[in-house]
C-alpha cells in the first residue's frame, strides 16, 4: 500500500510528506496519510485553506491541535459492518458545513490500511450520491477511482492483482459486500429520503441451495445473527444446545443439496448475518469457521431489496418475503472452491410485532435531494 501512495505522489505533483490528496469533487477532499504522518496534512491545511476546513477523521489517534481542533472523528463508525444511521449522519455533517460557507471545505482523513481505504471510499461515494453530485453508486465509484490517479486507470488496478480485473466487477474488488449494500440505501435514500416505520421483523428461515464442502465429516452450519449497532448476537441456532445434543447433530453432505433452518428470529436495526461451519471440537462460536456473511438494514426492506439495479449486490425481496443472496452478495470470492458455482442462500422475512429485547434503530432520513 506505500508503494501505491508513493505511485500517486508522483502522479499528483505531491511533495514527499507522508500523504495524498484527492478532490472528489468541489470543496470536499479525500486525505490519505502514512501512519504517524499526519503533519503533511495539516501543513496543506493551514497553507490554503485556514479557518475554512473539518476534517472527519477516520484515523483513531489523530492529533486534534494539529488540525486547529477542527476534527469530527468518525473512527468508531468504521467497523466491520456499517451501521445506516450513521452513515446518514456522516453526510448529513458533510453537507451541512458545505453549505454554511462558501469558503467551507471538508477533509475525509485516513491512513495508508485497506479496511481504511474501504470506509473511505464508501464516504466519498456516499457524498457523491448524497449531495446529488452523481445519481447512481457504480457512477460515483468510477468517478472517485479516476480521481484519485488522475488518468484513465482505476485506482484498483494498483491496489490488487490486476489479472483479477478481467473476471470480476471493480467495486467487489475495493468494497465489501455489506459496504456495497449500504451505498446502495444512499443511492435509494437521496433519491426518495423516507425511510419505512421502524418495526421489528422475523426472520423465519434460512434455506441453502447447496452444502458447502468443508471435510469428510460433513457441514455443521451454524446460523448467528448480530446487531451491528450492539454487537450483541440476537440469535443463534447453537444456543441451548447440549454436549450430546451437539454431536448427534446431523451434518450435511454435499450429495443433500440444501438445507433448511427454522429460525424465528425478531430483528430490527443493522443487522449481520453469518453462516458458519462446527467442527466437532468447537464448543463455541469464537471457534466456528466462517462460511458466509450479510449485512442488512430492516428498514430498507421494502426499498432497495425490493428492485435490482446494477449499483447493488444481487440481493432481493420477492413479494413473498424472501431475500436471495448469491455468492458476490455473500462475499464469497471467486476462486473459493468449497462452494458450487450457483451456491445462494434464501433468507424468509415476515413481519412481525416489536418485543421487548430486540433492538431499535433510527426513525428519519434527514438531508437528501
């Protein structure tokens, strides 16, 4: 990743100072530092655009006087699965301090690490989308990545294996499934702000089309679903298993072809969906191999899964309730021989009234076009 920014530098005129600039597009700015090298940054701050700038920092220890105490940080944001409410807020700040001052600029700041080069690129066509800059998630994430080099090569093609470009789509390469689905609810959002009623749901089933080949004893899934806002498990099909219980379960074989999982589940939030093998010495989910994720938001339901469109992972709603997750929206990689080509996984959904114990997440998309 050192070689990449120091490529960069090169491109853009850059002084050797530890860090990169991109402008994605008027007034807002993607910064990227090599850790510990924050005065580059700030230097360029104070030099062009003192008295007028925010930085949103994703970088945890960033040096706040450095920054004339003009720092928003949004590290905690950045985890492993976004979190809706907070993505709206994050561009909601980003345009409000756009719009009080003519002379206002922001700076999205970040570190040369890919999980940061993820959040940030997530960030940057968010804005895009929310300020209206660009209609559609895979136009603004072509945008950006021209940005960043300016030239006619996409900043993937530096950042991975570029025999990878041929055989897959360049946002799977530089974002993950569950980032891809939730810049898929900003291109909904800014298009139509309203938000569906804040109820919890139920997640009835899991049904496999397809066992993955994980050994000679055979599959032992494991369904857990999370909150992404808690990171709390509301729900796993493990829970109040015995010892004995938990051996005389039955294991799938590849020759079964599916599998279906009662669940029963009510959920509401930002929720993580994962699938995991139980080896037989596992006595806890911390020593499952995981086989699959998913991230989702109930209250994009009846929004973003319900249509398909070319910005988004191939994940649906059919008039029965039903979401069908293929590979790509799995994060399965390509190359991932333990699962068949045409492996997907059918999650049913219903309605269901909010109880006691089950997480309740935003209410409104505030800002949007």
């Amino acid at each position: 990743m050192a070689g990449v920014l120091n490529w960069m530098r090169r491109q853009l005129g850059e002084p050797e100072e530890g860090c990169v600039t991109v402008e994605v597009q008027k007034g807002f700015f993607e910064v990227a530092v090599d850790k510990g090298r924050q005065q580059g940054a700030a230097k360029w701050l104070a030099e062009y655009h003192r008295g007028h700038f925010m930085v949103w920092s994703l970088v945890a220890e960033v040096d706040e006087e450095l920054f004339e105490n003009s720092v928003q940080n949004i590290s905690s944001c950045a985890r492993e699965s976004p979190r809706l409410e907070d993505l709206l807020r994050i561009c909601a700040g980003f345009r409000s301090w756009l719009e009080a001052d003519e002379h206002h600029i922001v700076v999205l700041l970040s570190e040369n690490d890919p999980r940061m080069l993820m959040w940030s690129t997530l960030l940057c066509c968010a804005h895009q989308l929310w300020s209206g800059e660009q209609d559609d998630a895979r136009a603004a994430f072509m945008v950006l990545c021209g940005r960043r080099v300016e030239a006619e090569y996409l900043a993937v093609n530096f950042l991975l294996d570029e025999s990878k470009m041929a055989e897959a789509d360049p946002m799977t390469l530089l974002l993950a499934p569950s980032h891809r689905t939730y810049l898929g609810y900003v291109e909904q959002l800014a298009r139509q702000p309203v938000l569906a009623t804040p109820d919890a749901v139920c997640v009835q089933r899991i049904i496999l089309h397809s066992i993955p080949r994980v050994g000679a004893q055979g599959c032992f899934p494991v369904i857990v679903l999370w909150s992404a806002n808690t990171r709390r498990q509301l729900f796993s099909s493990a829970w109040g298993l015995t010892t004995s219980q938990r051996a005389a379960s039955r294991r799938y074989m590849p020759e079964d072809c599916s599998a279906i999982f009662p669940l029963e589940a009510n959920v509401m939030g930002d929720i993580v969906l994962t699938i995991s093998n139980r080896l037989e010495d596992n006595v806890t989910d911390e020593d499952d191999e995981l086989l699959c994720r998913f991230a989702f938001s109930t209250l994009m339901l009846d929004t973003l899964h319900a249509i398909s469109t070319p910005s988004t992972p191939e994940a649906r709603v059919a008039q029965a309730g039903l979401m069908k997750l293929d590979r790509t929206s799995l994060g399965i990689a390509a190359n991932d021989e333990r699962f068949d080509h045409d492996f997907c996984v059918d999650v049913l959904i219903a309605d269901s009234e909010p109880s006691d114990g089950v997480w309740r997440g935003g209410r409104t998309a505030e800002g949007g076009r």
